[in-house]
C-alpha cells in the first residue's frame, strides 16, 4: 500500500532535521526542527522529486509564495493540494 | 610601496559593447535584463537574464579563434583589446616580462560544457570537438590576452564565486604595488547564461522571475547577467614618465573569509572588510562618497551589507551613496565585480554615481542612500567596491579619483 502524502512529508523532513519520524510533530516549526534555509531548499526538492510536482517558493519572499511552510501540518496540507492540483498533467 | 593607476577599461556587457555605451546607460538608469535568448529556455522557470544581445562572435573572430574561444573567453578579449588600446601600451622586451594578467571567472566555458554534454548524453555521440578542454578550462581567457598581447609576467584565474573580479583585481594590485610586475591587465568575464547554467541557480530558490531590485522592500532575487569588463592597472611613475591618461588611483584592498556558512552573508565579516580596506587605503569612513554595492536583490544580502556598511561607516554610513548596478546588467557572478568598477571610475572620472534601477518601495532594514532610479551628479573623491562571496568570502577594493 502506497505510503500517505503525511507520511512520505514526514519522511523526508526528519531525514533532513536528522530525527525520527515519529519525533517529527504536526504543530512543529522548521526552526523548531533545526531546519535552515539550505535545509528548507533541500525539502522542498525532495519533496518535488517524491511526489513529481512543482513546488512555488522563492526564499526571497517565504511569507509570499503560495506555499506555506509556517509547519509540518502547513506543508502536509500545502502538498496534498499541489498533488491534487498537479496529478495526471 | 608604489602607487598603482588605471589607464585603460573595456567591457561587453548586457548594457553595451564597450565603456562608453556602457556609461552611459548606467548614466540613464538603463534596464539590460529582459527576456532570455538561450536554447530550452522553455524549461526553465527563470527566463530573464542581463544577456549580450546582438552580438555576432563571427564578426569578431575566424573560425580557427571561435574553435577556441568560449563565449567568456571571446567577452574578455574584445574587452581587453578596448583597454589597452585606451592605455596606448604595446608590450615589448622588459615590459612584456614584468606585465601579467590576471582574471576572475567562477563557471569557465560553461555552454562549452552545456554543448558538450548535449552531443555525448542527449544525443548519445561518441565524439567531442578535440579543442574542448582548452576552450572550457577557466584560465583559457587569462592565456589568450596573455597571447594576445604579448604578456610574460604573473597570469592566473582566481575563482572565488561572485567574489573572483575583486579578488583578481586585488592581486593585479598588490603585484604592481609590492614592484612584482609594471602593469597587469584585470577584472573578469563570464558567460554562464546557457540551459544548465540557468538551470543550476533555479535550484537555490533564489532568483527572481520579473526584476532584480535591490534595496528595495519588494525585492525577489537575484537576476544572471553575462560579459566581462577588463582594466589596465598601471605602476604611477611608469603611466605618469609615458604621459598616460590615468582614469582613477587604486589605493587600497583587502579580503576576509566568514568561516562559516556556504551561502549565508555574514554582517561582521563584511563589515570587517570595508574597515580593513579603508585601513589598508589610510583613509578616513569620512572620505568615501560612493560605495558600489554588492546588492544582490536578495533578501539576506541586501539587509546584511546596509547593516555591515553602517557598521564599517559609522554615522557617516548616512551621508554616502551607495547603489547596486546589477539592477541595470545582473549579476555577473565571477564577472561581476569587474564591470562594477565601472560604476566606481564613473563615479571618481566624471562625477556621476549610477543608480539603483528598480527600486520601488523603501526597505527600513536598507535605509541608506540607494541612489533609487535616477543616476546623481556628485564630487566623489574616494570610492569601495564590495563582494561578499558564496562560501563566505569578501573582497572590497578602495579607489580614489585623481
């Protein structure tokens, strides 16, 4: 059974905050996780490449890009919608 | 110690094809960024760039120079071939023996690798053109003004990112101030405005899709741009016995490295390196009127070097100009610093400080004097250049008019 958006989106932010899944909370910040911004292009690749989308973020303007990564339940929701919107194009 | 002046400048850039058309679009606030020009550009998501147009390397070169000349190689030749023509030397006997080069460039032959890789992974040939590796490799430039022009001295590369001009600038220096060498042709190329080059900064977040506007509080990034501009950096005493035309006084240089993060700015690094220019120049944060920023248009540069800027200048940080010409031509990467200097001779020769194009909406984190829009006529008698590198390494060159 294919894993869910939620838990390859876990997956992959605790390979790169160096943790285990389940230490990986839905409320958490990035900061919180010790994520910085090289960390944060690194997710946001290796989430494009999992789920084959293009992710809209420019590290210039983090609060303006369409995707929200305030934390991991923002990012899980902002995924979800970019694999619904993206699928089958 | 000698003193060391400049006599010559060339360039080639997206603002023109020589010094001239170049001042005087700096002078007019004019745009060279606008839509790319490049195979595959509809793959990319970042399809604006500061790119050479018009420009036909046929009828500037034969066939035998073009089988080795990559594009930066052929920016730097016809850029160096304007400035020493300017700086009127021929390099003959001991001349030639104590006269070098010495070039910045990051990327080397990059649509030679670009082309290259095509022919062998995306159309699957066995082959390459026998002339690759002297094409791309990124000392090709510095050897073939050497050959040129019949340079014998010190010629070398120095790649240090967006920092390399300055850094090579800084060695030309110091070569003719310690007396290692008479004159040394300067400054730098690149030309990394091709599909992988595009390509591989897309991937860093950090690039704008519309404009590069520094300073400004809606700035979005970085813009690319390509070209070269090269400098003839001159013993004083030598320049002065010939008569020659002396452009500006290059009095000062100095270099840190952060230690610290691959790509994150650094407030007290850059800082420290203004400081230790103006030291290394003797002259007071009162005396400098213009400084040419580093001013990326990205949102951790831009904060970083105002902050680093008022820190180095203390009050006085509020009574300078400071602009970011890669509004006008992007940014040239290795390149870069060289056709900033531009900016900086206009400054110092003619009394008028480029400006900062794009500027839009006021930043309180960059509340200096940006020199928004409009280019500003002003008696500048003492100038910095700034770089502050990916990899955390900063070069900041002092200049005085003469």
């Amino acid at each position: 059974m294919a894993e869910s958006v939620k838990d390859q989106v876990i997956a992959i932010i605790a390979e790169q905050a160096v943790l285990e899944p389940g230490d990986v909370k839905l409320d958490s910040t990035l900061e919180d996780l010790g994520i910085d911004s090289l960390g944060l292009v690194e997710s946001i690749f290796a989430i494009e490449e999992a789920f084959d989308i293009s992710v809209p973020f420019n590290a210039n303007e983090p609060e303006q890009s369409e995707f929200d990564i305030s934390s991991v339940a923002a990012i899980i929701t902002a995924v979800e919608g970019l694999v619904a919107e993206q699928s089958g194009s | 110690m000698k003193r060391v002046v400049i006599t010559g400048q060339g360039t080639i850039n997206a603002l023109g094809t020589n010094v001239p058309e170049t001042l005087e679009a700096m002078r007019e606030g004019k745009c060279g960024i606008g839509p790319l020009e490049i195979r595959d550009v509809d793959r990319l998501a970042i399809q604006i760039g500061g790119q050479v147009k018009g420009y036909d390397p046929d009828s500037e070169f034969n066939r035998q120079q073009i089988a080795l000349y990559d594009r930066f190689t052929q920016f730097t030749l016809l850029s160096a071939r304007e400035a020493i023509a300017q700086s009127g030397l021929s390099f003959e006997g001991d001349l030639a023996a104590r006269s070098g080069v010495v070039l910045g460039n990051s990327g080397g032959g990059m649509n030679t690798l670009d082309d290259n890789y095509r022919t062998v992974y995306e159309d699957g040939k066995n082959r390459v053109h026998p002339f690759v590796v002297p094409k791309l490799m990124n000392n090709a430039a510095a050897s073939h003004v050497s050959m040129e022009f019949n340079l014998k001295g010190p010629t070398f590369t120095v790649a240090t990112a967006c920092a390399s001009s300055n850094h090579a600038m800084g060695q030309a220096f110091y070569f003719i101030r310690s007396g290692m060498a008479e004159v040394m042709i300067t400054g730098g190329s690149e030309a990394m405005l091709c599909f992988g080059g595009v390509k591989a900064w897309e991937g860093l977040r950090v690039m704008s899709k519309d404009a590069c506007r520094p300073f400004s509080a809606n700035r979005n990034g970085m813009v690319q741009g390509e070209g070269a501009a090269i400098f003839v950096f001159e013993e004083y005493e030598h320049a002065k016995a010939r008569g020659a035309e002396i452009i500006a006084e290059v009095i000062g240089f100095a270099m840190t490295s952060d230690a610290a993060d691959i790509v994150m700015p650094s407030k007290q690094n850059a800082a420290r390196t203004m400081t230790l220019a103006m030291k290394d120049a003797r002259i007071r944060p009162e005396e400098v009127g213009y400084i040419n920023a580093h001013g990326t248009g990205t949102a951790a540069n831009d904060k970083t070097e105002c902050a680093a800027v008022a820190d180095a200048l203390g009050h006085h940080a509020n009574d300078l100009m400071i602009s970011s010409t890669k509004s006008m031509h992007g940014h040239l990467i290795g390149g870069t610093g060289a056709v900033e200097l531009l900016a900086c001779t206009m400054a110092l020769k003619d009394g008028i400080v480029a400006p900062t194009i794009g500027y839009e909406e006021p930043d309180p984190e960059c509340a200096l004097d940006v020199v928004p829009n409009v280019a500003r006529e002003a008696r500048v008698d003492v100038v910095l250049s700034n770089a502050f590198a990916f990899g955390g390494l900063n070069a900041v060159l002092a200049l005085r008019r003469v």
